[in-house]
C-alpha cells in the first residue's frame, strides 16, 4: 500500500490499477508473458486491453491506498513541477517461507545491514503481535 505524505493530485503522478485484476492475472501472465521470464515486474503493453481499464488513484493528505501485489498496479508519470510525496507500505505474514523469500522481512534487512554482527533486536520491545510482524516469533 500507500500514505500520501502531502496531496497527490493527478498532476503529480501517482498510483493506478486494475481493479479486479487480482482474479485473472495469473491467467494473462500464462498467456501473455514467455515461460523462460524470470521477473517479478512485468509491463502490460500499451496496445493490450487491458489498459483501457487502468483506473488513476489520486490522494489528499493523509489517505492510504492498499492492494494485492497480485493486481495489475503502477505509477503514472509526473506532469508537474512538485514532488509526489508518498510512503510505500507493505506487509506479509511472517511466516518462514515468506521471510525466506522477502528481502525486505525485518529480520533479513537487519541482518543485511548488521555489519559488526550486533544482535539488534536484544533491546528491542515489543508486544506479542509486534514480535510477530518483525519475524522474531512465530505466528503458530
């Protein structure tokens, strides 16, 4: 997902999507993309129908925007003179295989970023759930 920092007009730029794209992605990825593609980022060709059905998500101050890494999502360019100012949000459940495969799960940022191999997290409080979204318990 998405905050908006300041308003996030369309001249800006900003987030647009699909919606609904989530149920039929994997289907059109089959089907569009070849099978040797590695990539977790594929671009839909403008001439594809799909495009018509983009939908651009302008924001105010302070509105967040959340969705499925699974839906057809983008940004759209930047016509003006001002910045677009937004914080990008995610979330995961902390399960291991999802830690293992997300280089940005806390516990493998911190890890990364640990270059005198410093527990980080031996001060660190938190409640129950907070230790869970950080990936230091286990959600079973």
């Amino acid at each position: 997902g998405l905050i908006a920092i300041d308003d996030c007009p369309e001249e800006v730029g900003g987030f647009c999507t699909v919606p609904g794209s989530a149920k039929f992605l994997e289907k059109w990825t089959s089907e569009n993309i070849p099978i040797h593609t590695k990539a977790m980022s594929v671009r839909v060709p403008s001439d594809d129908a799909m495009i018509r059905f983009m939908q651009r998500v302008p924001l105010r101050k302070g509105e967040i925007v959340i969705w499925n890494s699974g839906q057809v999502h983008c940004n759209f360019e930047n016509s003006s003179n001002r910045l677009r100012l937004i914080q990008f949000v995610r979330m995961l459940p902390a399960t291991k295989r999802l830690t293992h495969k997300d280089r940005f799960a806390p516990g493998k940022v911190a890890k990364r970023n640990n270059k005198k191999n410093v527990d980080i997290f031996v001060n660190f409080e938190a409640t129950a759930l907070g230790r869970k979204l950080v990936g230091l318990d286990s959600w079973s």
